[in-house]
C-alpha cells in the first residue's frame, strides 16, 4: 500500500519498494486470473449441461416392427429438464441471496 501511494505521488523508491508495488501487481493479476479461471468454468459447465439436455429432450424416432418410423417424446426426459432448470433458479436465487447479505453486514 505505501509503495502504491508513493508511486501514484510520483516520488521516487527504493528497489525493496519498486519490488513490494511489484509484488502487489503480480498478486492482483493472479487473483483475477483465477476469478476468470472459476467463471469460465462454471459457465462451460453449465453450456454443457443444457447441451446435453436439450439433446435428451429432443423427440427421438423410434422404428416399429413393420417398418414404420414414430416420433415419441419421452416425458422422464422433460421432467429431466423441468427439473434442471428448477434446480438452475434456485442456483440463482441462492447467489443473490448470499450477494444481498454481504452488503447488509
């Protein structure tokens, strides 16, 4: 914090300051690199999941014994996604429930 203060006063430092304001810079980087890093994985996680259950929600073509071709929809398969997406606001709510406590403290 002091080598940042003198650096923004324009004074000049010694090199154990120069290295502290240094260090400080580094250690900023890397927490937002691992914000970044967390971010991104839950939202490939969750682009996956929604992909795969879209998939499975998908109608599927079934051939009967006499050669004919049916659409079904499965309902396990829709109450699979009714479910998640369920499970995905509550996520949410949880995540602006924690979010509107911290400024309440």
């Amino acid at each position: 914090a002091a080598a940042e203060a003198a650096a923004s006063r324009g004074e000049e430092f010694d090199q154990q300051t120069a290295l502290q304001l240094l260090l400080a810079k580094e250690t900023r980087l890397l927490q937002t690199l691992d914000k970044l890093r967390v971010n991104a994985k839950h939202e490939n996680k969750a682009r996956h999941t929604d992909k795969a259950l879209g998939n499975m929600s998908q109608p599927k073509t079934w051939t009967l014994s006499n050669g004919k071709k049916v659409r079904v929809l499965l309902v396990h398969a829709i109450v699979l996604v009714l479910r998640w997406h369920l499970c995905d606001c509550c996520t949410q709510l949880n995540s602006i429930r924690a979010f509107v406590m911290q400024g309440t403290m």
